[in-house]
C-alpha cells in the first residue's frame, strides 16, 4: 500500500509574485522579510509589530512587502507553511528510531526540536497572539498542532514498543507542550539554564516515557 501524503497546511496565503515566476532575487527579498518578521514577532508580539517595523528592519519599502504580503495576516500564514512543515519533518524524523534507541538517538532529537523551535518559535507565540480575535486563525492553529503530534504520539509508541491506549494525538500534545513551553521559559522569559542542562532534562524526560509500559 502507498504512503499518504501528508496533508497541506489547510489554508493557503495569499501571497503575491512580481512576475509569474519568481526568480532568486524576487525569493530572497520574500525570505528576507519572513526571517526579518519572527524576531520583531517574539520582542514586540504580533499585534505590536507593523508594516512599517518589518520593512524598516528588513531594509525594504512598503511598496516592496505589498508585492509579496497583501496583509500582515497573510505574511504570518506563509510563515505558518514553513512552520508546519518543519514541525511535521521533526515529529516524524522521531520514527527513525527503532526498538534499541539510546539516550544518544533521544538527545540528538531534542537538539533537534530546539533548533526548530529558535527557528520557528517565535511564529508559533505570533500565531497565538493573532487568534485572541481570528476563529479561522485560532481553528487553523489546533488543526495543524494536533495533526503534528499525532504523528509524534505515533512515533512515540511505536519506538517505545509497549502497547498504549492513549490517544496518540495526547500523548504527542504532552510532549509538544511541555518541550515548547520550556523553550518558552528559556528562550524568551530567558530562565537560567545552559542548552546542556535544558536539552538533559527533556532528554531524561522522553527516555522516561519510552522505557515505561
């Protein structure tokens, strides 16, 4: 039986394109302001950042952003693509992992997630900001984070080898929670802890979970 294809991020953005095809300087100033909006999203939160403190930053005009963003809504759902399928690629590189996985193959992972998340976290605090006044937004974002930690649930059973009657989607979601929100606490809240000692105790935690029936 073939694989499924993994679904799509379930809305797309309404992005905009100078010509029909988008030639490398045109993806390069697209990328440049997607990379220039999450850290001005995670200091100033998405409500209090602009247009203009995106373009300011990026070193692009107003003119420039239009081209590619209609919106700021528009701009923080292309960036939820490339969330969704990084978190996707992680959840599901867990799998890789087979029946004699070691404390290393855990370690690794979670340096792993921790990248992602310096890399895509501070979309992930935009995101929730931008739902306190956007049902579509706020039912987009449960959507894709349950779909992801199914799959990690799923992994998480599957390499721990004990039978489990937990939902997987649960099982994945505790996991997500409790490494996003130390990353959180760490990285943002900026709580004293060495990356050595953050990324031992999620360690010491996952490797817990795999070796209990």
């Amino acid at each position: 039986m073939a694989k499924r294809s993994p679904k799509p991020f379930p809305i797309e953005a309404q992005t905009r394109s100078p010509a029909e095809t988008m030639g490398p300087r045109a993806i390069r100033t697209r990328a440049l302001i997607m990379d220039t909006a999450r850290p001005l999203f995670l200091r100033q939160g998405y409500g209090g950042t602009t247009i203009d403190d995106i373009v300011d930053a990026a070193g692009v005009s107003r003119g420039s952003f239009y081209t590619y963003f209609p919106s700021k809504r528009d701009l923080l759902l292309a960036m939820g693509e490339f969330s969704y399928d990084a978190s996707r690629s992680c959840a599901e590189s867990f799998g890789e992992m087979s029946g004699d996985w070691t404390r290393a193959d855990v370690e690794a992972w979670v340096s792993r997630f921790l990248e992602h998340l310096d890399e895509h976290g501070a979309f992930m605090l935009a995101w929730t900001q931008a739902t306190s006044d956007d049902d579509e937004l706020r039912e987009i974002g449960l959507r894709t984070h349950l779909a992801v930690a199914r799959r990690l649930g799923r992994n998480l059973q599957q390499v721990s080898g004990y039978p489990r009657t937990t939902d997987p989607a649960l099982e994945g979601l505790v996991v997500l929670a409790q490494i996003e929100r130390v990353w959180q606490f760490w990285r943002v809240a900026r709580a004293p802890f060495s990356r050595r000692d953050v990324v031992a105790t999620l360690t010491d935690m996952i490797c817990a979970r795999l070796s209990t029936a």
